[in-house]
C-alpha cells in the first residue's frame, strides 16, 4: 500500500510533540482495509453477474484459479505469502497454489464441522450493488470474513513496517536541522554523498550517521513499543552508536548505557531534546533549540524534507 507524504509528516509532528503518533497510522490502515473490502465485494457481485450461483465450488472457480496472481490466490485461501515462504521456503507460484488449495479445503471442512455442531446458528450476508444483490450462506460468509481478516493482518503488517522506514530518514535529518548540525556532521549513507530527500535515501536499516572528525557513528531508529526485546537486540547486534526510540523501559534505558549506547525516547518528558545532550556527549558542534520558534522550524524542515 502507498504511504503518503502527509501521513509521514503527521507521525513526525508527533513524534517531535512526545505523541502518540499510532492512531496515524491506524487510520491509514482503516482507509485502505475498507477500500479492499468494498473491492472484494465487487470482485463477488461481479462473479455473481457471470456464475448466476455463489456456492462453496463457485468460490473456489472464481478466486482459486491459476490465472490470478498469487498473492490473491494466497489470500482467499486464508494464507499469506509469509506463512507459505516459512513452510515451503518458497513463493514460486505453484508452490503458493498448491498451498493455497490445500489450506483452503482444510479451512472449508472446519467451517463444516463449526456449522454442524452449531446448527441453531444462521447468517446470510448480502452484498448488493445497485440492482444486483449476491447472498452468502453461512459456510460462505464465513470463507469472505476469514478471506478479510487475513488481508487486514497483512495490511498491518506492512503498513506498521513501511511507515517506520519512511520516518527514520526525515526524522534524524529533521533534528539536525533544528539543532542547525553542520552538513559534515551526519550522512544518509556512508559510501555516497550526502542525500536530503527520504525518497532519494536507502530504505534498509542503518541508513544514517552522525560524523565526529571523519568517523561515522551508526544510528538506529526504532519506533518500537515500551520494553521491545526484539528491537533492543538489534540495535545491539548492529553496533549502533546512538539509538531513537519512541518509547524506553527502564530496563532498555539501563541496557543502553550499560553498553554506552546513546539514546532517545521521544516520548518521555524531555522526549527528543535529549538529542542535544546525546551531540554534547558525542562532541558533535550544534547550536541552541529555538524554543519560540520550534513549531514554525519544524514545519519548515518537513515542507523541505518531505
């Protein structure tokens, strides 16, 4: 899915205000589940108009044929294309069929056996457009909600994870900018010159450094939840300088200096301000925050970064 630029910027105002910037991207995910629900739907009323029958076998003809990409093959079967490669340790698209059709018929026949025991129960789901409506009997409204719940998860997935990569680039560049860093004093990447639009830059891990007299120190940002072991490990791992974070436990707090890692936790009192102090300790020459100015500052820097 696109992430835009305007959903980029509303989660970095947070995160320069010590907010909580999820329900940005909450949002985000929210717009486009429902936009691929009303899709799905028409995808049905559609097949409808050509099957003039919805049926177990209809479902299975209309979204499980080889012709339509894997991934949606994939998806209607209840599977993502993650769970296939850990499997199979391949998404070749016969592999991902093969899966798909087994995991379908193994879903369909617990949908059976829930319906079976629980027979007083009885759902019909219409899905109408305009003159044309489609009704869905129980066994199948349970496949198009099951079909949904999977696609929103990977939604998540992938919004949670393309956010954070297009943040961590215009965040680091933005509080250079307002702690007015000279432009030898940080890099997007090592091995070229210096790149100042997020689009132009790497989207892997590791992408930014501070400069102190030639060497490069490494820093990570995470735009983890409080505590995250998995994040903290990697930060680690990668011997990273000087970690961000959106939110520290005590513990990782302890952990970092324990390693003489320098660290941030935008969401905490002082919350990014303490990048000043991380510069002081690292003797990288900055100037003052413009306190009275920060708002307008900081607009500046993201019309200009983003």
């Amino acid at each position: 899915m696109t992430i835009t630029n305007d959903i980029i910027k509303a989660v970095l105002r947070k995160l320069f205000r010590g907010e909580d910037y999820r329900i940005e991207i909450v949002n985000c995910l929210n717009d486009e589940f429902l936009r691929v629900a009303i899709s799905f739907f028409k995808d049905v009323i559609n097949a409808k108009l050509e099957n003039q029958a919805i049926n177990e076998d209809w479902y299975k003809k209309a979204f499980l044929d080889d012709t339509q990409p894997k991934e949606d093959i994939a998806l209607v079967a209840g599977l993502n294309m993650k769970t296939i490669h850990d499997m199979r340790n391949t998404t070749r698209k016969e592999i991902v069929i093969e899966e798909s059709l087994k995991h379908y018929e193994s879903l369909l026949e617990t949908i059976r056996q829930l319906t079976n025991r629980d027979d007083e129960m009885d759902i019909t789901l219409t899905v109408k457009l305009k003159d044309v409506s489609v009704d869905l009997n129980l066994n199948e409204s349970l496949l198009v909600i099951n079909t949904l719940a999977v696609k929103r998860s990977a939604l998540r997935g992938g919004v949670w994870s393309s956010v954070g990569k297009r943040a961590e680039t215009p965040l680091m560049l933005a509080l250079c900018d307002l702690y007015s860093l000279r432009e030898e004093s940080y890099e997007t990447k090592p091995s070229l010159a210096k790149k100042k639009k997020p689009s132009a830059a790497p989207e892997r891990e590791g992408d930014f450094y501070l400069v102190k007299d030639g060497k490069r120190l490494k820093c990570e940002v995470k735009l983890m939840g409080k505590g995250n072991p998995e994040s903290m490990d990697a930060v680690i791992a990668r011997d990273a300088q000087i970690f961000i974070a959106d939110k520290l436990s005590d513990s990782n707090k302890r952990q970092l200096d324990a390693k003489e890692i320098q660290w941030v936790e935008l969401r905490s009192k002082t919350g990014f301000r303490r990048f000043k102090t991380v510069l002081d300790n690292l003797g990288i020459p900055c100037e003052p925050l413009d306190e009275e100015g920060l708002e307008a500052n900081l607009e500046k820097a993201l019309k200009k970064l983003i």
